[in-house]
C-alpha cells in the first residue's frame, strides 16, 4: 500500500511537471560549463605621444594601454585577436597559470606567431585564480610598443573574502619608456649593445607631466598588512611537512658570445628555434632541442648559445634557487605555475640557508625578485603538464637569452592531465602542414 502510494504520487509529480511546461512553455535550461567572456581585439600601429614626443604605438581597438580584462575565478576567456601590424604577433597572458594547456600562454616556444593580416583565438580559463595579472605582446621588442593592459580577476560572489570590500579598485600599471621606436631598440640589441638608460616613468600610459607639487612635511605612518593572490579555496597551510624531490640552482650572469652582449642562465643563453617546442615535442620532430640541455646547478664556465630545455615529471615538488651574483636586481617569472617564496638573503646560498625558510605563512606568486650579490628561494609542486617559460622580466635580458624552458611531462598522456592540442593551432616551422585532430575530438 505505502508503495502505491509512492508510486501514484511520482506518476502526478511528473504529469504536474510536463503540464506546467506544455502550458506557459516553461523551457528549463541547465549548464554545467563556468561563464564565458568575449573579446574581439584588433591589433594595429598607431601615434602614441606617452612622454610627450610621437612615437609609433602597438594598439589594441585603437587603445594605449590596452583594455582591461575583467572577470571572475573560473570564468572561460575567448579573445579572437586580428593581427594588423607588418610582424608576426603574440600576447601572453602573465599570472594565468593555464592549467592544463600551455598551448594558449602566448609565446613562440609553445605557439607558432600570429601572421600579418591573420588572426587567433585564445581560448583558456582563469581556473581556481584570484587576483590582478597582466598581458603584454611576447615577440621580438614588441612590448616597448605598448598592446599591455591589466587583468583583474575577482572571486566568485558565493565564497566571501576575510575583509570588507574597498572603498576603490585600481589597476596600476607602472614601467619605464624609451622615446626610441621599438625597432630601434631591437636593433640596438641584435648589434651587441646595451640599451641606453630609460627616458621616462609611464603610469597607465602616461608620464610626467611637469607640473610641481608642495607636500606637507608631517609625517604620518599607516600600518598596511598587503598579501598577494591566494589559493582558492582558501585555508591554512604548512609547507614544512612537504618534502621537496628535487633542488635546481639557477645563476644568471652576463656574457660576451661572438663579440655581442648576452645573458645567460647557468651558462646557456637561449636561442629561440625554428619551430616552437610544444608543437616539436607533440609531432616528436627530432633536432629542434634536447631535452634536459639546461642542468639543474650552474656550471659558471664560458658561456655559449643553446635552445635549453630542461626535463621535469608531474608531480614532483621543486626546490628552485635563484642565484644573482651580479649587480642589478633581477625579476623571474615562471609561466604556468604559482609558487611560494620561502627564502632570500645576500651572500651565497648553502644548505645551511633552508633553517632561515619561511615554511609557515608565505605568498604564492609568479614572479619574484632577487637582489644584487643574493639569492631568492622558492617551492613549486609541479602540478600542470606543459612547456614552460621561465624568463627575466627585464625584456632586454629575456631577449638577449635570460630564459629557458621547463618541459613538465606525464607518462598518462591523458586529457586528465592535458588538453589536447587545439583544433585552431597555427603551425609552422618544421610543424607546418601537420593535422591538429579531427573535429569530432
């Protein structure tokens, strides 16, 4: 009896449903993907005047700096970009860890250029990311030309964040400006020269403006607790019951190769190939690089010109020194990941230097900065499968080969660790005239 009456009322719950949609055309509509966010950016040249002088820009819509991208963890970004100019293109997306697919970071050792008059479309997620990123073109000395802009991504409504929201928001993007074209600029560079002191300070596109400004002399002091991107979701956690797999030492240093300035890592200078080395590691064509041609110590011997890759398995927990022996400061970034600075100090990292780590409350970040004559330590779990750009954020350096390339491999092969290639990958070098996959995948 009590079945029956289960039974009867199902049966009247479902006639009621099918009803109700026959009768007011109810259409119920369900979506499991995270929101998605169009853009349509035309990249053309343009006059810019940043330090009051006319120079020739790179725009994005015509804009300098480049529009803001705003959006909220985990939304799908797909942003169609037209290449106007007369040189092959690329924007990489720093911050944005990518996950899973390093195949849209935006520079030449994963994706082939955007050509003169063609266009692409990105297609990526700001996956479990909070926090303010930026963009900026990646070939030759285009980012002295402009086409940057901010990226701000929020935390979705419906998990708070431990403070009250601020009275204001403001994306500032602040870095030095040459009055020389950018194409100046490279040349300098290819002909062995350093570049000339910087001729001004942009904020948002601008600079100074002349005017003079009288300060009151009192002194006030404001107590400001300021911590970076956080993991979401959100906790405590305790790095010290981590066991790191593995330690690489990473000593920038500055060379003479064949009569020209460079800059190295642990002695290798890189050279961009002919062909862009995701596209060289999935079609597995032989002789773009070699894999593990950048070692974990650094040798500090003569330095020489290599595409230098370094070797890396999923899931392996790095302990990554980085070593500034010179006497400038020096800024790294590494694609794909955040990481936790644990450490820095002067003088020459030893073992010795981990009883000073911060192994309790430290930041994850993607770029972090080593002083003169010191030494920065940072922890990375090796957790997105990719080819990686670890780079000098001075573009001169990075330009001039203060970079490499992290391979991070799982043997699975599975879309569960990696997408696969994308059905709209450009192609070129030694990769030109291969398929992607079939439509159907």
């Amino acid at each position: 009896m009590e079945a029956s009456l289960s039974l009867s009322f199902f049966s009247l719950l479902c006639i009621f449903i099918v009803s109700f949609s026959l009768s007011s055309n109810f259409i119920l509509q369900v979506r499991g993907d995270d929101p998605y966010r169009f853009f349509t950016w035309v990249i053309t040249y343009g006059d810019i005047y940043p330090l009051g002088v006319k120079q020739q820009g790179i725009l994005i819509n015509g804009q300098f700096p480049g529009p803001q991208i705003e959006a909220v963890t985990n939304d799908n970004l797909i942003i169609n970009v037209f290449n106007n100019l007369t040189d092959p293109f690329l924007i990489t997306w720093d911050g944005l860890q990518q996950r899973k697919s390093s195949w849209q970071d935006g520079v030449y050792g994963t994706t082939c250029p955007i050509p003169p008059g063609g266009n692409f479309t990105y297609v990526m997620q700001a996956k479990d990311q909070i926090g303010s990123y930026f963009y900026f073109p990646s070939l030759a000395f285009h980012k002295a030309a402009g086409c940057f802009g901010g990226i701000r991504v929020l935390s979705r409504p419906m998990i708070p964040v431990p403070f009250p929201p601020p009275s204001g928001d403001f994306t500032i993007l602040a870095g030095d400006w040459f009055k020389a074209n950018h194409t100046d600029l490279q040349a300098m560079l290819d002909s062995g020269a350093d570049l000339p002191f910087p001729d001004g300070l942009l904020i948002n596109g601008q600079g100074q403006n002349g005017n003079t400004f009288t300060v009151d002399q009192e002194l006030h002091i404001w107590n400001l607790t300021a911590s970076g991107p956080r993991p979401n979701p959100q906790g405590s956690y305790h790095y010290g019951l981590v066991n790191t797999t593995r330690t690489i030492r990473l000593a920038n240093s500055q060379a003479t190769i064949n009569g020209k300035l460079r800059y190295a890592v642990n002695s290798i200078s890189f050279i961009p190939a002919d062909t862009p080395l995701k596209l060289a590691d999935f079609y597995n064509i032989p002789g773009v690089f070699t894999l593990g041609s950048m070692p974990d110590n650094p040798t500090f011997g003569d330095a020489y010109l290599q595409t230098s890759v370094m070797a890396a398995n999923m899931r392996e927990y790095v302990e990554i020194i980085f070593e500034n022996r010179e006497n400038a400061v020096q800024s790294w970034h590494i694609d794909g990941y955040s990481f936790f600075v644990v450490g820095m100090d002067g003088g020459q990292w030893t073992p010795a230097s981990r009883q000073g780590y911060n192994l309790r409350d430290t930041v994850a970040r993607s770029t972090v900065q080593v002083y003169p004559q010191s030494w920065s330590a940072i922890y990375m779990a090796l957790d997105n499968v990719g080819m990686w750009n670890i780079r000098s954020e001075n573009w001169a350096r990075q330009y001039l080969g203060q970079q490499f390339y992290l391979r991070v491999y799982s043997p699975a092969n599975s879309w569960r660790d990696e997408n696969p290639i994308p059905r709209n990958a450009l192609l070129c070098g030694r990769a030109s005239g291969r398929r992607t996959r079939p439509l159907s995948l």
